[in-house]
C-alpha cells in the first residue's frame, strides 16, 4: 500500500486518495490511519466510512 501512494505522490494531477471501509473494521480503520488516511465523517452509501489521504 505504502508503494502505491509513494507512487501516486509523484503525480502532478493526484492531490488525494481516497478509499472507505466498514465503520467497525477497526483493524483496517487502524491500518489505514497509520499511513496518513484521515476519515471525513463521511458515509458511501448509508454503510461504509470515507477516509482521504492528502499526497
């Protein structure tokens, strides 16, 4: 994971990533904090939380 956002950082045209899981997955909501995500307080669609990491 750490390899495809170095990646997207050396792309001009990529300001963020973004991607959502289960609200009570805490182990991958744990995971993807540690590499930066932040969670919006956003749903997608009623079920799943939005994270967003700035690159």
């Amino acid at each position: 994971m750490q390899q495809v956002i170095d990646m997207l950082k050396k792309n001009d045209d990529c300001h963020y990533v973004g991607l959502s899981t289960e609200p009570d997955n805490y182990p991958a909501l744990r995971f993807y904090e540690s590499l930066g995500f932040v969670n919006t307080g956003e749903l997608l669609e009623e079920s799943e939380v939005i994270l967003l990491l700035k690159v």
